[in-house]
C-alpha cells in the first residue's frame, strides 16, 4: 500500500472508530457517511492493485475482513439514520466496535507479518 492510501484509510477509519466510541455517528452524520463512502473506494482500489503479489491463502481471511467492513460502515448509517432505540443503537455500536477492531486485526497481519 502506498503512503497516501495507508494515511487516507486511517484517518477516515480513525473518524469513523472516534465516531462509535464517543457516540457522535448521528451528530456526524454527513462525515461518517463521506468517510464510509471513501474507505470501499480507496479499499476497492487497494484490493485491485495489491491482488498481484498477495501472498497464499490470503483471500479467505480478506474475504472475511471485507463482510466485516461492510458490518461496520451499515451500522454507522443505521445509527445515523437515528430510527433505533437507544438499546438497540448500544448493541449496534458494540458490534460495529467488535467487528472494527478485528478488520484493524487482520489489515495489520497482512500488511506487515504475511508478507
């Protein structure tokens, strides 16, 4: 991954993560949803440009890391909508941490161990 690429994704993963944490997804709705919308660009591209020299066995676990993204950037739109009740939005930002913190997990093991 290039340095900018590396940067954008986590500045705009830092956002939406600082988002969850400090409960602020539906006061920032447009930023949380701009920057949803940039990281399955910028990762798009990444995942097209980096699939050349991956190393074996990899697409089962990116595979994974993917559907867990698209976890984390669905339940920031639900919260932002602000349709759900605060029970069901606590569960919502629980599972989106979770799932978060394991596709920081397995980005960081392929970026910097598996190659």
């Amino acid at each position: 991954m290039n340095t900018g690429l590396l940067h954008t994704h986590l500045l705009l993963g830092g956002f939406l993560l600082l988002a969850l944490v400090m409960n602020k997804v539906r006061a920032w709705r447009l930023g949380v949803l701009g920057a949803s919308l940039a990281i399955v660009v910028t990762g798009a591209f990444n995942f097209m440009w980096r699939m050349k020299g991956a190393p074996a066995g990899w697409h089962a676990l990116i595979g994974i890391k993917v559907l867990l993204a698209l976890h984390v950037i669905t339940m920031c739109v639900l919260i932002a909508r602000g349709t759900a009740g605060a029970e069901k939005e606590a569960r919502w930002r629980k599972g989106a941490l979770i799932s978060c913190a394991l596709v920081v997990v397995i980005g960081l093991y392929y970026s910097n161990f598996a190659r």
